[in-house]
C-alpha cells in the first residue's frame, strides 16, 4: 500500500483498531498508525494533511 491507497488504508485500520473513534484521531498518531500496517510501504514524508484528512473520512466512512 501507498499513501495513495486511501480506502484501503481505511478499511486495514478499522480491522486494527476497532476500538478507535476515527474522528476523534489525532493526525500523528494516524500517521504512525498507517506507517505501521503490515503491508504498507511507502516513504513517511509523501504524507500530508490533505492525504491525512482523506484516510480519515474515508475511515469514518468505513464504520459508519
């Protein structure tokens, strides 16, 4: 996965951390938090607020 895979970054830490209100996330720990998934991998500055604010809705999306 990449930073580009938001859906699926999504999706992967709603299974993670069902425990988790995604709006409630703060943006580093969000970033770590993809960063650690098991099968990402892509470099840790190609990140962003906008990248960032997408994984989040599209997370809220998913538990919704």
């Amino acid at each position: 996965m990449k930073w580009t895979d938001v859906r699926l970054i999504a999706i992967e830490l709603a299974e993670a951390h069902p425990e988790v209100d995604p709006k409630t996330i703060r943006f580093t720990d969000l970033h770590n938090w993809v960063m650690a998934l098991q099968d990402f991998h892509d470099d840790p500055k190609h990140s962003g607020e906008k990248i960032l604010e997408a994984i989040q809705a599209a997370w809220i999306e998913e538990v919704e």
